[in-house]
C-alpha cells in the first residue's frame, strides 16, 4: 500500500505580516544554553591554570570575545531579513512542508552538508577565506575560539539556499542553524583528547576538528565537517589527529586584540594585491584563487631569478 506524503508538499504560504510574530515565536536555543556555555569556558581556563596547561592566551581570548560580539550584534540586525528571505522562498516554492519537527531530521542532515561545502569553498577561493580566516588566526586552542566568527560571514548564507528551496518550514531551518552552531561549541577544546576511533572519524569530535586547525602541511584544508565527518570521507578530506597540532596560521597574525584587524586583515591584504596587479588576470587571481596559490605565487615572487651558469 503506498504512502501518501502529498500533506508535506501543500502547506499554505506564511503570510507576511505574520513574519515578526513568528520569528519571535521560533525557539531561540543558543539563548538557553548560553549559561552552559559561558559556564564551560570558565571551568576549562580554571581546569588549564590549575594544571599548568598552557592552552590560554588571555590577549587572544578577549580578542575572540571581541569578534563574537561584533558577530553577534550584526546576526541581530539582520536576523529579521535573513528570516523574511526564508519565508519568501518557502512561499514561492510550491512544495510547501508543513511545520513537522520530525523534519528537522533530513533538514538538519542536509545542512550539515552545506556547510561542509561552504567550509570548504571558504578555504579554497580567497575572497571567501577573507570572511572565515578570523577563526584560524588564534595559535591558543581552546573554547572562546568558538566565538572567534568573522562579522562578515554571513555572506555564506547562499550555500544553504538549496534547503529552502526544498521547502522546509523557515522555523526548523533556522532550528536546523542553531543546533549546528551549538553543537560546534565544545570540539574547540584541548581538554578532551581522542574519544574513540570510530566516532573520531565519522563524527566531528575535539580531535578530528583539532586536525582542522592544524597550521602543519598534512593538516591544512582538512577536516570540513560541522557534525558528521562522513563528508570528508566521501570527498577526500578526512585526516585523522597525529601529529599534535600547532594552531594558527601559517604566516602568524601580530593582531590579537583589535576586531577589526582580526575582522578585515585579509580583505586589506586583497586590496593591496590587486590595486598593484599588471593585469586583469592577475587582479582575479588575486580576489578568486585558493590562499594556498596566492601563498604559492607570492613566495615564488620573491625569490631572485637563478643566474645562468
């Protein structure tokens, strides 16, 4: 006997006006685990001193705090029009699902796939690292590198159009978001060694995503996923922890205080490359190229040409 599913493909349209009331109706998570997390961070800096650990840059970690907080006041002020975004495309697609938490199951799968992607690309194509670069630059690993997120950042956003257009209730993608967020939180620690081999590899735990913040060669662009590490897997990036890592960024940052240089650094720096570019070619290379070419081209440029013997 066939199973009708035509009641998740006709919900009605969110009528416009009705945006306000139910963006403040939908559960606001990170909200509530706040405390938890605020408590977290306490408890790993107090767990570090006592033990002599030297996993904490005090400039660092307010400069982190810092960058969260500007992130944070730029995701209020444009969390309205990013949810009325969602709303049109829900109601201009005309397969509709109805409001059903248990689609959040496939909801939150396939965003976890998209931000796989948009991790990936963030690193591969410069202008993109420029927005994302924020939160490698820390060379201390701990949990305010979590809130180390670029003001800019949501420019991202259209790596996850593909979930709206399949017609997901606006309330359980934005659900879908702020569990991913939340559960990034605690893999950004040193306190928490490998878990089990299993779930180091197909789940993005502290030791799978240390590798990610690894500055050494077999550790760079690694590790992308944001909870499962299955896509690593199928796409080639999976590197499993080794070598222990040493955090930051292959040409260290002097900046660990000022959120705007931490913010802009590599905007600037793509300013500069192209402003002195020859050509057009050069100046898209320069914006759309992978850091690690732009890093190539540059040490190649500075090394004098060999004298013929």
């Amino acid at each position: 006997m066939a199973v009708n599913l035509d009641f998740l493909l006709v919900a009605d349209p969110i009528p416009y006006s009705d945006i306000t009331s139910l963006n403040e109706r939908a559960p606001n998570l990170i909200v509530y685990v706040l405390p938890v997390i605020f408590g977290a961070v306490i408890l790993e800096f107090i767990y570090a001193r006592w033990h002599n650990f030297k996993t904490h840059d005090l400039t660092e970690a307010f400069g982190s705090l810092l960058v969260g907080l500007i992130n944070l006041m730029v995701s209020l002020v444009i969390k309205v029009s990013l949810f009325f975004g969602a709303v049109f495309i829900y109601n201009l697609v005309p397969w509709r699902m109805e409001f059903n938490w248990w689609t959040l199951i496939p909801c939150f799968i396939l965003y976890d796939l998209c931000s796989y992607w948009s991790h990936r690309i963030s690193h591969e194509v410069r202008i993109l690292w420029a927005t994302h670069v924020v939160h490698h630059s820390a060379e201390s690993y701990n949990l305010t590198v979590a809130f180390r997120q670029s003001a800019v950042q949501h420019v991202k956003i259209i790596f996850f159009l593909p979930i709206a257009f399949l017609g997901f209730h606006p309330v359980i993608f934005f659900v879908a978001n702020q569990l991913s967020t939340i559960y990034q939180f605690w893999v950004h620690t040193e306190m928490i060694g490998k878990i089990h081999p299993w779930v180091d590899k197909w789940f993005c735990t502290p030791s799978s995503h240390r590798v990610h913040h690894g500055s050494q060669k077999q550790y760079l662009d690694r590790n992308y996923g944001a909870v499962f590490m299955v896509w690593d897997h199928i796409f080639g990036s999976f590197e499993p922890e080794d070598e222990k890592p040493k955090f930051g960024l292959t040409t260290p940052l002097d900046a660990k205080l000022d959120p705007l240089k931490l913010n802009f650094h590599e905007f600037v720096d793509i300013y500069q490359d192209v402003k002195n570019s020859q050509s057009w070619k050069q100046k898209l290379f320069f914006i759309f190229a992978s850091p690690a070419k732009v890093a190539l081209y540059k040490e190649r440029e500075k090394k004098p040409p060999l004298m013929n013997q």
